[in-house]
C-alpha cells in the first residue's frame, strides 16, 4: 500500500485506494451493471501499464461478470456494482476505470452518447471550452441537453443522456451529424479527420467514441498523469466562465467540491432524452 504510483507527489497506492472509497457513492452509479475495461499500473505512472478486459483466472468468485463474443473470442468483462469490486480492483493497481455506454440488460443500446472533445498538440484550454459551448448551441437547437465534464487530462467530454432505444450505430451517426453542425460553426478551430497528422493545431470532434465496446473514462476516475488529475463533472456556467483547467481537480481536494456542489452529473442517470429530431435531420442530410 506505500507503494508510490505518482513520484512526483509522492501519492501512493493507499492514497488511491482512500480515494476510491471515498468517491464510490458517487462513482459506483456510472458503472453499475456495465462491462468495464481497466488501465493497471503495477509501478505507477511512471511504469509499464496495460489494459485489462478480460477477468483474471485468478479473481475470486463472487465478483459479477458479463460474457460478451468479441470478434476473436469470448471476453468476461468485469462489473463495478459494489465497493468490494471497487476495492479489489485498485489492489490490482487500476487506476483508470472506463465502463461501457450500455448496461447488460440492454447492451445495444448504449444510455448516453458522447461528444469528446480532444484538443491537438499546441492548442490551448480556452479553444476546447470554445468548442464546448457551440456544442451547447447545437444541442439546444435539437431540443437536447448536454452535461461537460473534464477528461482528466487534457479535454472535455459532453455526455447526452439518451433513452436506451437508439443502437450504437444510431448514436454514434446522432453525434456525428451533432458533431458537423458543430465543425460548420467553427471550422477555424474544429475538426472531424481522421488522420492525427491531419488535425493541426485544432480541437477534435471525436464522435467515434460511440462505437460499440468502445469506452471512456467514468466519472470521478482518476488519470495517471502528473497531480492525479480527477475527471470532474462542470456547470456550464464553469465552462462558459473559462476559469477551470482539468488540473484544477486532483484526488485531494475533489471530495470538497462534491460536499459543496453534490453530484453535478446525475441528469446522465436520470433523463432519457430523445433524439428523433436528430435522426429526423440525418434522414435529409
């Protein structure tokens, strides 16, 4: 437990874990009943890390997993429903924890889409927070609402809460076409290619998170990088502020802001949006 995972700060693996423990009430909502991927890091940030799908032959019996085909294989995906699960996990050196977009009871059909916003190399803070508000703008203009969060690292990610109908195909062209509308706003500072050598120096629309068995990372996770940035739910009044910077929300001092602010992401759980209007525009596009 006193191993170090970020040298820089000297936090260690029980740091962590307390962490965890002390976010899961408000964490374990965004993964319940969902396959999960994990990112391990045995030496911490500054080691080796690898990605994890697949439940290891040695995990105890009681933890609640799902079996999904894959093209290759069949992969035993892990679910996050309880603190024990939680806790095991990091024991396992998981630092990041990145759910699916559906729950098992109806795995085509994802509960949110999202628009993840990526800034290229050179782009400052305030571009991607420019770009987050014209998706605001676009959102309304299809009667939807969006709730922005940090990555953790270097962008935002506006998550749509959507009923549970649509399937991945349907959200990922319903974020798409919500994606052009936003490029066609500002193309001097978006972009939808592909190709990263292509990007230049703007903010990527990346509206391809929404495929199926794609993942991002939760809510209230914690990135391995420098400060142990925490990716944190914003109001739009933060956002359009421009006051906030991802490194602003770390493992220590993101339970203060919950006890201040309660958990600003909740609609994503709660409201089931939809998007016919959406769809009604791709029909003619």
């Amino acid at each position: 437990m006193e191993k170090v995972f970020w040298p820089t700060e000297g936090y260690t693996k029980y740091d962590l874990l307390s962490f965890y423990i002390e976010i899961s009430p408000y964490l374990l909502p965004y993964l319940k009943n969902r396959p999960c991927n994990f990112q391990r890091f045995p030496d911490g940030i500054a080691g080796k890390s690898f990605y994890q799908k697949n439940v290891p032959s040695f995990a105890p019996s009681w933890l609640q997993t799902v079996s999904i085909a894959s093209e290759e294989r069949e992969i035993n995906y892990i679910m996050v429903n309880n603190l024990e699960t939680l806790v095991y996990l990091v024991n396992l050196a998981c630092i990041e924890i990145h759910p699916w977009h559906s729950r098992v009871e109806s795995l085509e059909n994802p509960t949110w889409g999202i628009v993840d916003l990526d800034p290229q190399a050179g782009v400052s803070f305030d571009m991607v927070i420019e770009t987050a508000c014209y998706v605001k703008e676009v959102l309304a203009e299809f009667g939807l609402q969006g709730y922005p969060k940090t990555s953790g690292a270097t962008g935002l990610q506006i998550y749509i809460p959507l009923q549970p109908l649509y399937s991945y195909e349907q959200v990922r062209d319903i974020v798409g076409l919500i994606c052009g509308r936003v490029h066609a706003k500002a193309p001097k500072i978006t972009t939808m290619e592909r190709l990263i050598k292509n990007r230049g120096k703007t903010v990527y629309l990346d509206y391809l998170q929404n495929l199926w068995g794609k993942t991002i990372n939760a809510p209230y996770t914690v990135r391995p990088v420098p400060g142990a940035h925490v990716s944190t739910p914003l109001t739009w009044q933060e956002v359009e502020e421009g006051n906030v910077r991802p490194a602003d929300f770390t493992i220590k001092n993101i339970g203060a802001r919950l006890q201040a602010k309660g958990d600003l992401f909740l609609p994503v759980l709660t409201e089931q949006q939809s998007a016919e209007a959406v769809l009604a525009a791709l029909e003619f596009s």
